[in-house]
C-alpha cells in the first residue's frame, strides 16, 4: 500500500511539473505581440542620435524617423478588413479606437494632414502615411487605407485585440482571462 502512494505521489508530481512548463511556455507564446502598428513622424534633416533612428523601406530607401511613436497599436481595440478599391486581392483596414485612441488620432491628423508619416509594422517600414480625420466627434473608427496583402491584413486583424490587451492589462475583462489560459 505503501509503495502505490509513492508511486502515485511520484506520478502526480511528475504530471505536475511537465504541466506548469508547459503552461508557463504556452503563456509566454500568448503574450508576445505581432503585427503592431505604429506611426512615427518622418524627419528631413536628423538632429538627434538618440532620438531619431534610420530605417530603411522594402526597396532600399532610408528614412530618418522620429523614435518615439505618435499613434501605435496600444489604442486600437479591433481591427476589420475593408477590400480596397485600388487594387483587387488588397485591403483597407477599419481601426476601432478607445477613447484615448480617439483623441490621439484627432491631434496626430491636425497636427500631421499636410505631411507624411512613416507606419510601421513590428518596427519595419511599411509606408508613408498621410493620416485622414475623422468624420465626425463620436467616430470610434478610423478607416487607414492601404493597401494590405492579405497576409499582412489578416494578421493585423487576428492580433489587434490581443495586442490591445497586451498593452492595456487593466482593460482585460473576465471572458479575454480565460481566452489567455
């Protein structure tokens, strides 16, 4: 009797041990963020090391980019796919905004409507943007045309939320705990 305890004692703890790496792996997976947006101010003439860097486009261009982001992924809540007018099999993404996301959208296209900014997606160029205003005060969404490939698009897609979430933890509810586990 003595000798079965021991081995369930000693089978229950090895299943308890594989079971929290494998939990703790699964949740490190979860929480890295893909595909995060973020638009930063393009600069002619660099002045700052540490505060501007050089990026360089798909086609080899170099642009000098203000570091610090004026919009990022942090305030968009979800994101749908709109297929783009211009160009078949290319979308247009619908950005839903919180409320500071809102606000910040309504500074960055008064501030920026005559210039370009540069979008980023995971911190590689993606293009230069001109950001629209919105239509009207109570618009939560903002429609940033691209175009997307379809791959880019949907991974935007998929991970706006979770990105949302990763970035504002106190906006987790109950029900996007459990979608974490």
């Amino acid at each position: 009797m003595f000798k079965k305890i021991i081995l369930l004692s000693a089978i229950v703890s090895t299943l308890f041990i594989i079971g929290c790496e494998t939990m703790d792996d699964a949740m490190t997976e979860r929480r890295k963020t893909r595909y995060v947006l973020s638009f930063h101010e393009v600069i002619k003439y660099p002045r700052s090391k540490d505060l501007e860097k050089k990026i360089v486009s798909f086609d080899g261009q170099e642009f000098w980019i203000n570091g610090n982001q004026f919009f990022h992924s942090r305030h968009i809540t979800k994101v749908d796919l709109v297929p783009s007018k211009d160009k078949k099999g290319y979308y247009d993404l619908s950005l839903h905004l919180d409320y500071s996301g809102t606000i910040k959208w309504v500074q960055l296209s008064m501030h920026f409507r005559h210039k370009k900014l540069a979008l980023l997606v995971d911190g590689h160029f993606y293009e230069l943007y001109t950001p629209d205003q919105l239509a009207h005060e109570e618009d939560k969404t903002v429609l940033l045309t691209g175009p997307f490939d379809r791959v880019t698009a949907a991974g935007i897609k998929k991970y706006a939320h979770k990105n949302y979430l990763f970035y504002n933890p106190n906006k987790q509810g109950l029900m996007d705990m459990f979608d974490n586990l």
